[in-house]
C-alpha cells in the first residue's frame, strides 16, 4: 500500500526505500553513497512493523579496495551516530566500530569493491524511532547517512 501511495501521492513519500519484505539490498558505492538496486539515493529504509527482525544486504558496487574505500552499515540512535563514528575511527581492526559499544544496535563487517556483506538486528530495537543507519569508514558518516524507520 505505501508503494502504490508513493508512486500516486507525492515526491516527498518517495524518498524512502520501501524494504519488500524483511530485508533491503543496499548499495555503496566509490563515490561514498548509498543506493538502491537501481542507483538512486537511499536516505531512508521503511522496516515493515510486521518484521520480527529485519537485514540490510550490503554490496560495494565499486572497485576500490576496503583500505580506500570500505564500506559498512552500522544502526545508531540518531543522537549517537558522531560519538559512534568518532570512536569507531580508532578502530580499524574492528571495522571502525568500537568493540561493545552499546551505542551500536548491530553493524556489518566492511567490505571493499566487488564484495558483500549483511547484517541482520530485532526490529524491536527501533521501533521507538529515532533510529539512523551509517557507514563508519572514517568521513563517510557525513554522506553515507540515512533514516531507519518502522512502519
């Protein structure tokens, strides 16, 4: 139903990324973004509230090498996102995720050019909203942002 509202209604409801069932394929990219299948920018992913838990796929479209451009996807709260990125920076033997950070919902591993990764979280955990997921390679966090929301 939100799908066929997005396409009749506005522009504004389209700018989220409709999961289809209880996981979303994302992509990253060598230009540091997130998109979908087709290529268009993922700012936000709608988690069914059906879903018990819910699993973000994640291929790096790319070329370059995890070194020059990893890639990951981390979910926060949206007021922990720069404390979570400032101390994942630190830690690049642990994919730039402080280990045991209860900040962190869940995380993937990163990934460079060519490769792919999932991960999977309750969807009980964001239900409350205020939710963002991340890529925490170092300055990616700026562009590499989106919502994370349960309808």
């Amino acid at each position: 139903m939100l799908k066929k509202l997005c396409v009749i209604a506005s522009v504004s409801l389209c700018s989220a990324a409709f999961a289809a069932d209880c996981s979303f394929d994302l992509k990253g990219t060598d230009k540091m973004t997130y998109t979908d299948a087709k290529g268009a920018a993922v700012p936000k992913i709608v988690v069914p509230a059906s879903c018990k838990t819910f699993k973000i796929n994640l291929g790096h479209v790319g070329k370059m090498p995890v070194t020059g451009m990893g890639h990951n996807v981390v979910i926060t709260k949206s007021g922990d996102v720069a404390g979570v990125a400032t101390d994942g920076a630190k830690n690049k033997k642990t994919d730039y995720v402080k280990p045991n950070d209860p900040r962190v919902i869940a995380h993937s591993k990163m990934i460079g050019g060519g490769q792919s990764t999932s991960v999977e979280f309750p969807v009980a955990k964001i239900k409350g909203g205020g939710y963002k997921f991340f890529c925490s390679f170092p300055a990616h966090s700026g562009r590499m942002i989106g919502d994370l929301v349960v309808q």
